[in-house]
C-alpha cells in the first residue's frame, strides 16, 4: 500500500500548525438531534456495562482510575456530553477521510503527498474541543479514516494538540507507551490491516512491541470481534495479553460497541470497543447533529455517520504514584478497611465501627488557626435559613454571590492585611491575625465560565490562590498548607451536580 515503515514520519506536505488557518467556511445545515447523555460504566473486575446518566455514575474510589473512552466521532464530537474522569482515551477516526476529501495522494502508491488547508482546519477543530475537556490527561491515537493524521506526522500533530490544549494534557501515540499522571502506562498504535479502502495507518501484518506492565492498550482495531456466536480474537489481542494489560480500547467496528472479553488460560481482559458513531452510511437527508451543524462540508455529497453509541467508562484498579513521595516509606496494615468520617452522629459512629477501623475528623482539626469562609452562592446569599444552617455547621464567615464580589474583595484585604489579633477578631471571632498566611483556597470547577475575572482578582490580594475542584483535592491541599480563607464558589447552574 505505500508504506514504507511503520515508523511515524512526516514525508506530506502540510500547513504547519503555527501557520494562520483560512477562516472556517459556513457549517453544513442538518437535521437537530439530542446529545449522547449517557455512559455505558464498566465497574474493576465487572462483567457487563450498566448505562447511567453522565452525572449519575457510581463514584470512583481512591483505588481507581476512571477512564472514559471514545472512538469514531467522525467530526461529531460536540454531540458527546462526557462525564468527569481521570483520563480521555480516543481510538481514532477523528475524521472522515477517504483519501477524496482532505488529503492529495499518489494514484499509483497511494502515499499522501498533502494534506489540504481544509483537512488540517477539521483536526484543529477536534483539538480545540478535545484540548478543553476537563480530564487531567488525553490520549489519541489514528484511525483509518484519519489520513489528515497520518499525512501530518506525529510531530505536528502534537503540535497543534499542544496549541489547543487548555486543560491537562494531551498524549498522541503512535506505536508507542507513555506514562500518564499518577503513574498509569498506557501503549496506543493505529496500525492494522484494514480491510476498508479508508486505509490511513494501514499494515498488513502489524507488529504490536507492549512492554510487560502496561496498564492499558489503544487501538483503533478492537482485540475481540463477536463472531458466530464466538469470537475472534486480533493480533493486538495476544500481545496485551502477554504484557499483563488491565484493559483494552478500540473503535473501528460501529456495530460492536461494547464489552468484549479476550481469555488465554486463567487470563481475561476486558476489551470495549467504544465507537460513538452508528453503523449506517446516511446521505443528507438523514443526517443529524446536537448543534445542527456538519463541520465537514463533504458530507453533503459524499455521506457520513450520525452519533449513536455512549462513551463507555471503565474504573481500572491502579495504585497512584506519587512523584514527590520519598522512596521507602513505612507501611501500615489494617485487618478492616479504614473509613474517614467528617462530624457524625454517635450512634452513627458505633454502628460503623463494627465494620471500619474509623478516623473521624472534628471541625476543629482541620485547620488552627481558622480560615477566615466564605460560601459564594446566590441560594445561599438569599436564603436566611440556608445561612444559618451552613454557619452553625461549618462556622461561615460571609455569604455573598454574583453582583457583590467587590464587597467580598474589600472585606478579605482586611483579613489578610490585619497585623493584630483585635483586628482581626473584628473581622471573626475564629480568625487570628498573627502569623496568617497570604493564601487563598478556591474551590470551584476549573471551568472558565466559573472562574470569573472578578474571582481572579483575589490574585491581586493574596500571595497565592489554590484552585481545587473536588473534595479529595481539598483535603490533600489543606493538608500541605495553611490558608488565610476559604472560598467555595457554588451557584452556576447544574454546578452542585457535578461538584458538590
């Protein structure tokens, strides 16, 4: 077919990443649809996915990772909503190139020669979108509908992922592993030898190197195909499992998205094939989307998929590695596991201690001296009771919401300008002036809808703002330092859903 090596390379002409795109052209019109709300979850050691909405998930524990998996959104990705996790995996098919769109190719060799402006603006796109979802790490990897990737090169690929990235941090593999935040390896390759003349990252006998340990494997080819009521075990199948791997992604055949299981003796892996798009070619007139809206204009004479199938989440057990841990550290063992209890009733607390070695955290034990807390909510501010409630339970120092930060900005210069301890007991009976740092906790989504400018302004004040958007953050946060307030910024819509 052309190919030389397997090697990533980058022989095609192209439009570099730093170079000014054409302004994008007007969007194909299509048919209104609903977004994909839901996700398919698969639990550690779990035999079957169980469908939830995308903010009814069980919850992770602290001995996972949670990854949400996507393949073949074919230019339709805004009709995903995801939920919150650890790691985005997409196996492949950004796009939908068949060699006749975006990408100029030898007619004999079938080698791309280059990549046109149209198809290097489609990726740029997808890594606009892909860059700003709220996931520590993301991994991509080619499919055989992205020869606007293969064309590009691994080098200027990442390129423009980096350049789009507003959020964590994007991987893109190619034949290869990396090790992700909190120690995860992963291993992803588009190779295989696809059967379709949609045959970007083609090899007819790939050869897949995963290194004993990895945790993960990545491919657009799944590893187990249902056949006959049997199944089919591919070449990437065998490999993961002689590495040891926990779980194996891929995409590429629409119709079998799902759950997969490939065994070898007392071994089994769980494998999901996780494309979000149908398995029916649609002309114009069937086509739909979330925003109402093609981002490929080829669509309309050339066809394309609509978005059908969930993203599928998968909860792997995986020890995290702290980078900053010292090496050797003592180890401590419990007959029971342990639980960590914030202000309980007593009664409560026997109950639970026939099943848990229980540590139980007072109020006071958070934090001496005091940080001066603030609840920023609009339900709150205007709710009498709400204020007494959460300032006899947790002791608040201020209530405010949109439309009174100035109030709030004023008020903190004093708390962490007061130099003596009258001062300060102006301010709170709980806060002591002496020896108060200059620092801020935010907790809030880290979400630039959320994180206004005037919220950004508490930088101009204190010496350092920490941002956290989860409880366990929080905890690790307080736990490393001593603050001089606390703000939790609640009251965008649909915001105690995902961040309470």
């Amino acid at each position: 077919r052309g190919r030389a090596s397997l090697h990533p390379t980058n022989t095609a002409r192209a439009m570099g990443p730093q170079e000014a795109s054409p302004p994008p052209p007007p969007r194909l019109r299509v048919t209104v649809c609903h977004q994909v709300d839901k996700a398919a979850y698969l639990a550690p050691g779990g035999e079957k996915l169980i469908l939830h909405g995308v903010d009814a998930l069980p919850l992770p524990t602290g001995d996972t990772v949670r990854l949400v998996c996507i393949s073949d959104t074919h230019n339709l990705h805004a009709d995903l909503r995801l939920p919150r996790g650890d790691v985005l995996i997409h196996a492949g098919d950004v796009l939908t190139e068949s060699g006749l769109r975006h990408v100029r190719r030898d007619e004999a060799t079938r080698v791309i020669l280059e990549v046109l402006p149209d198809g290097v603006r489609l990726f740029e796109e997808f890594a606009r979108w892909f860059g700003s979802q709220p996931f520590e790490s993301k991994v991509l990897i080619g499919g055989n509908h992205d020869l606007v990737l293969e064309g590009l090169g691994q080098q200027d690929v990442q390129a423009i992922l980096d350049k789009y990235t507003t959020f964590g941090q994007c991987h893109y593999l190619i034949g290869q592993e990396t090790t992700l935040a909190g120690g995860l390896r992963v291993f992803g390759s588009p190779f295989a030898a696809y059967s379709s003349h949609n045959d970007a990252f083609f090899h007819d006998n790939p050869k897949y190197t995963v290194a004993e340990g990895v945790d993960v494997v990545v491919t657009h080819m799944p590893a187990v195909l249902p056949k006959e009521g049997a199944v089919k075990l591919q070449p990437i199948a065998q490999a993961a499992l002689q590495a040891g791997a926990k779980l194996h992604v891929g995409g590429h055949c629409h119709w079998a998205w799902g759950l997969h299981f490939a065994t070898r003796g007392t071994q089994c892996l769980p494998s999901v094939v996780a494309s979000n798009s149908g398995s029916h070619w649609l002309d114009k007139s069937s086509m739909c989307s979330a925003t109402g809206e093609r981002l490929d204009l080829q669509d309309a004479h050339m066809g394309g998929y609509n978005t059908k199938n969930p993203c599928i989440v998968c909860d792997v057990l995986h020890c995290r590695q702290d980078p900053t841990a010292q090496a050797e550290l003592p180890i401590t063992t419990s007959p029971r596991p342990s639980l960590l209890l914030f202000s309980l009733r007593e009664t409560l607390l026997k109950q639970l201690e026939a099943l848990f070695d229980v540590h139980v955290v007072e109020d006071a034990e958070v934090q001496e001296p005091r940080p001066f807390v603030v609840i920023h909510s609009e339900t709150a501010a205007n709710s009498s009771a709400t204020q007494e409630k959460l300032s006899r339970q947790h002791r608040v120092n201020h209530f405010t919401t949109s439309g009174r930060e100035e109030e709030l900005l004023t008020l903190l210069s004093q708390v962490v300008l007061a130099t003596s301890s009258d001062a300060t007991r102006n301010l709170t009976d709980d806060t002591q002036a002496e020896g108060l740092p200059k620092k801020l906790l935010l907790f809030c989504p880290n979400d630039p809808k959320v994180v206004t400018a005037l919220l950004l302004d508490l930088r101009n004040i204190f010496h350092e703002v920490v941002l956290v958007d989860s409880s366990q953050r929080g905890l690790e946060a307080i736990s490393a330092t001593t603050f001089a307030a606390c703000i939790a910024k609640l009251g965008t819509k649909g915001n105690l859903d995902l961040y309470w």
